[in-house]
C-alpha cells in the first residue's frame, strides 16, 4: 500500500506552500520518491490566505495536469487547512469543496491554531459536527498551552469522535522534545490517528519516511498504519459527525 498524506501546502501561490508550480512539482516528486500515492491538497482557508475555496478544484486541475505532464503519478484530492474563525463564514457547500470521506461521514481538517486551543476551537469543532461533519485537529502537539486545558480540548475532541493528525517532522524532533513527546502521547491515545508532512516546502519537504523512522525506534509497532492504512481509512470510510469512532 502507498502512503497518503491528508496535509500537505501543495497549491502554488496561495498561501506559505510552494510559489511556484515548479515549487509544487518538486514537493510532489519529493512525496511520490518516498512512496507516496495520494496527496490531499490543503492550503490554508483562513483569512490571510485563501477565502473563496470556490477557486480551489480549477487549481487542484491544473497542479494533476501538470503531474501528469512531467509523470509524476501521485493522485491529488481537493482539500484545505481550515481556520476555526472561518468556520462560520463559509456556507456548507463551500465546506463540501474541501470535505472528504462517504455521504455522511464527511469531515474537515481545522488547524489547531499555534497559540493554543481556546473555546473558539472547540465551539468551532463543535458547529462543524452540528452542520454534520466530522473533525479532523490537525496538528494538536503543536497547539500547547497550558497543560490542563490542552488536554480538555482534546478530550473533548476524541470524546466526540474527532481524529487527530499528527506532524511528520513533530515526531522526528524538529520542533523540540516537548512537541515530540506530545506528538507520541497522541499517537497512544487516539483510536484515529494519521501522520502527515504538513509540507510547504523550502525547509519543510516530505517527511514520511523520517517519520516511520523515527515511530519505529520509539516503540511503535506497525508504525506504516499512522501514514497508510489509517489515512487511507480516513479518506474512503471518513468519520461520523459527533459519534465516537471504534478503535482503528
Ligand atoms: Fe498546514
């Protein structure tokens, strides 16, 4: 099976990813190198990058036209990093356009944002399920704050059927052994739990091997289900909006 990543900037020019096409075919060729099969396009839908999501499946066209130009073979979906403070300014098809998963377990990926979750996450978390989509938090480890609130929020998260994805370069230790011990705490206790490179480019390439590295040597057994079977999972089956999932 090939690894599927559900967060990755892979759009050119429109947001801190790639500027160019040339810089998103070379993070492309980068993730299909490490075995790679599937990219989720998720460039940030929040209000100092993308606001109209409407333009996002032509970009997504041209980036596989462009793939497919240099043979590149990697299968791109339409997606995006979804900012809490968006979540109410965008009508429930344009939350469709960057949705994933069957009828009915749609869900969305919304950023844990870097100061910390606060109530605005969780009630954004929360008018998501009750508009009938599930949760993906991307990258909890990096939202810490202080410890018991940090925690509540992703109680309530998991408690409500949400899964987690965890940052590739987390894992490896790029960001401090803080962030790295929290991104394997997380791996431990959610039933569902993908890695992903959060690519951008530049500094942050495609990090999936790195990963599977380094979860192998910290104890994790079967460490390939948090960057295929589980994202794969995700994508085909998707999660129900506020029911907890069973155990992947
Ligand atoms: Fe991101």
């Amino acid at each position: 099976m090939s690894y599927a990543e559900i967060h990755f900037h892979l759009l050119p020019g429109l947001d801190d990813g790639p500027s160019s096409i040339e810089e998103s075919m070379a993070l492309a060729a980068a993730a299909a190198a490490e075995g790679t099969g599937t990219i989720v396009a998720t460039p940030h839908v929040h209000p100092e990058h993308v606001t109209d999501v409407s333009i996002l499946p032509d970009q997504v066209h041209e980036v596989r036209a462009q793939l497919a130009a240099e043979r590149i073979r990697l299968r791109v979906r339409c997606g995006g990093e979804l900012a809490h403070n968006m979540v109410w300014r965008l009508a429930a098809s344009e939350l469709e356009t960057i949705a994933h998963g069957p009828p009915g377990r749609r869900w969305l990926l919304l950023e844990a944002p870097f100061a910390g979750f606060d109530d605005g996450y969780t009630a954004a978390a929360d008018e998501l399920r009750a508009r009938g989509f599930g949760v993906v938090v991307a990258h909890p480890e990096r939202a810490l704050g202080p410890g018991e609130a940090w925690w509540a929020a992703i109680e309530h998260e998991l408690t409500a059927g949400s899964a987690l994805q965890i940052n590739a370069w987390s894992v490896t230790g790029c960001y401090g052994e803080q962030i790295r011990s929290a991104a394997l705490a997380l791996l431990r206790r959610a039933p569902l739990a993908a890695v992903a490179s959060d690519a951008h480019g530049g500094a942050r390439m495609p990090a999936l091997t790195l990963a599977l590295d380094a979860l192998t040597s910290s104890g994790f057994a079967d460490a390939r289900r948090f960057i295929d079977a589980a994202p794969y999972r995700l994508l085909a089956h998707g999660l129900p909006a506020g029911v907890r999932e069973a155990a992947a």
